[in-house]
C-alpha cells in the first residue's frame, strides 16, 4: 500500500479496535447484564445452548458486521438510512422497508423501555428492598429529562461505563468459571432439548438465532463513524473479528456459569446476581458496583432509545400541530415511552425477553439482517458491471449510489 506509513497503520489498528468495542458494548445491554437474555435464548434450547449456539450467532454477527463496515467503506452513506438506500435500489422496496423500520422502531422502543425499567426495578429490590414504585417514579423522571438534556453527558461517559461492567462481568464469569464447569457438564450430560423448555425443534432453534440482532444492536450508530473512519478492507475484518469474538467469549462465560444452575435459574428475573449471591458467593463489593454498574449502562440505553424516537417523531408532529414545538414534541414522546415503561413491572421481565425481544427478533432477522448476505455481493457485481465502483471497488460516482440515477431492482 502507498503511502502507508508505521503511524498511519497504528491509527487505522486503532480505529479498528474502537469500532469493535463500540459494536460490543451495543451487546452490554441489560439483556446481557441481567443474563436474561442469555439463559432464555440459548439454555432454554438445552444443552447446544452453551457452545454450539453462541457459536453459529457469533459466525452470522461475524458477517454481518464485516457487510455493515465494508458498505460504509467501499459507499461513503452519511447515516443509516443512507447505507440501507444504498442496498435496497427499489423505490418500491424503500419505501416498504421505510415503514417496516420506522413500525420495528416504534416496537423495539416499547419493548426495550418495559424491560430496561423491570431490569432496573429488579436489581434494587432485589439488593435494596426499594419498591418497584419508587425506582418506576426516579427512572420516569431521569430518562425523560436525560433524554431532551442529557445526551453529551452520556455520550461522554458511555464508554466509561461500558467498559467497567465488561470489566466486573468478565472478573465474575472468569473468577466462577472453575465453580460452575463440573455442575455444567452434569447438565450437559442430560442432553435437554428445546423440546424439554416447551419449543418445537425448529421455532427453539430458529429464536435461537435471532440473539444475532442484539449483538448488532450498535450496527445502526456506527454507520456515520465507520463512514469517516474505514480506509482498508482488512480493518473492516479486523473490527468484525473482535467483536464477534468479544460477542462469543462474553456469552460463553455466562452459559457455562448458568448452565450450572439449570433448570432453576430459568425462572429467575436477574440471573447474574442470582449466580453471584448464590453459587459463586461473589464479594458483596463486587456485586454491589456491579449493580451500580448495571444501572448506569441500563439508564444511558434508555435514554438513547428515547433520544431516537423523539429525533425521529418531535420534527413529524411539529409540522402536523405547529402550536407546539418541537422541544415540547420531544418532551411528549419521551414522556410516553417512559411511563409506557411502567408496563415492564406488570409484565416482567422473563416475560418481555421471551414475548417481546424473542417477536422482534423473528420478524427483523429475515427482513433486516439474512437479505444483506445476498444483496450485497449482488450490489458489488452489478455495481462493478455498470462502471460505478472503481478497481478497489469503492463508489466512484459523484452522487451518492442512493440517488434515484442508480436504483434498479430488486
């Protein structure tokens, strides 16, 4: 490579490896903190559940992370929305795809707000004996005022944070993994099926592999960062690598550790804290900054949720009933969602993983996450046969490939 210097191959290593983190702490969510996600997606599907699943999810995350930085790299998209035009050329497909997207925003924010309150609900009544009432009151109040005013604060401290609970996470997994390892292979040993936790064969594997959509969940985001950051392909492979690997070790060292605490730790709302209060008799220092920790992560994605759809909806009633500002659009639909969050206390949060997350996941994976597996090597060869990527096969047309000169089907 020209002009490629020691420094300037540092730097792109470097952005590399922050596109990972970036994409991994999407992971860190309060699905992953709680470990409900874990338990109810992979050992309710039996004893594949703690290899053999985290495996195929962490190949089909490998993929799609490498086709969301390679579009950025090779086609420049401003956003999201831009990369997604750029894919689908169809005018009629933009549009239903438009719908579908905006309908799945709506839903992911719903489910997401109920279980993020449940899961904040859980672990101070859990520890502290607080009323869920009283955590439901600070939560509304905090995510509604974080959301219109608080962004820069969180934005500054998420990595901060991101990085300290994948610190306390991995120092628990790893600290119990020798404790939890003979208990495993016993459970492994009965060679439970999907069949044992009430799934057909094919619906337990298929939901299975639907987690594939929270270890994407930052894919959106790091549109515009990867857009401006991305020089080589082997940054792209890199910055997939690590994050799926990341996605696999962080999932495996939580199957192992509930694994042994099977069956009995399906039915709990918070399994982490129920391993590290139970069989790993965690230090309570540990347990308690890991539930500040958990808070902290659990309220910064909440409030990003609302941030979201408040930019995404504040501007479209505004314009409807102009009385009313924008700021206070945003004020009304932050507050919505928020006390709408209050559900999650009614239903639980087994339930909202197992309903809510497992439904979304089954509707956005073959409309959202499988169709790029095919359209983009497919964008790549007809782009190339018409000219409009270069021998490096970047985008080398003055206007952007989502201008309406470049569509063709599908």
């Amino acid at each position: 490579m020209k002009g490629v210097t020691k420094s300037s191959i540092g730097r792109s290593l470097y952005t590399s490896l922050a596109l990972a983190c970036v994409m991994f702490s999407g992971y860190v969510g309060p699905g992953f903190s709680a470990g409900t996600q874990t338990v109810q997606y992979y050992l309710t599907r039996g004893w594949i559940g703690v290899f053999i699943g985290p495996i195929i999810v962490s190949i089909l995350t490998y993929i799609s992370t490498y086709i969301n930085f390679e579009m950025s790299r090779r086609y420049r998209p401003a956003n999201f929305i831009v990369a997604s035009n750029i894919q689908w050329r169809s005018p009629l497909l933009r549009k239903i795809l438009a719908i579908f997207k905006d309908v799945m925003f709506i839903l992911s924010t719903f489910v997401g707000m109920a279980a993020m309150n449940s899961t904040i609900c859980g672990i101070l009544a859990y520890l502290y004996q607080i009323p869920t009432w009283v955590t439901t009151l600070v939560f509304v109040v905090l995510s509604v005022f974080l959301a219109i005013y608080g962004m820069k604060v969180l934005n500054a401290t998420g990595t901060f944070l991101t990085v300290a609970i994948i610190v306390v996470l991995f120092y628990t997994g790893f600290s119990g993994f020798k404790t939890a390892w003979p208990l495993t292979q016993q459970w492994m040993a009965t060679k439970a099926t999907p069949q044992d936790f009430g799934f057909a064969p094919i619906v337990g594997y298929y939901t299975m592999i639907t987690l594939v959509g929270s270890t994407l969940t930052s894919c959106n985001p790091i549109v515009t960062s990867a857009t401006e950051c991305l020089e080589y392909k082997w940054q792209s492979v890199l910055a997939s690598l690590v994050h799926a690997l990341l996605s696999f070790i962080g999932t495996v060292i939580f199957t192992v550790l509930f694994a042994g605490l099977m069956p009995e730790v399906a039915e709990q709302t918070l399994p982490t804290l129920y391993a590290m209060c139970g069989l790993l008799g965690t230090n309570p220092l540990i347990i308690n900054l890991f539930a500040i920790l958990a808070i902290a992560c659990v309220l910064s994605t909440a409030v990003t949720y609302m941030y979201g759809i408040s930019e995404r909806w504040a501007p479209v009633f505004n314009k409807m009933v102009p009385a009313l500002s924008k700021f206070w659009w945003k004020f009304v639909i932050a507050l919505f969602f928020a006390l709408v969050s209050i559900i999650g206390n009614k239903i639980g949060l087994i339930a909202i993983v197992q309903y809510g997350y497992t439904g979304l996941g089954a509707l956005s994976l073959p409309v959202l996450i499988l169709p790029a597996y095919f359209m983009y090597p497919y964008r790549l060869k007809e782009d190339k046969k018409r000219g409009w990527l270069d021998e490096d096969g970047c985008w080398n047309q003055e206007k952007s490939a989502e201008d309406a000169e470049y569509s063709y089907g599908p």
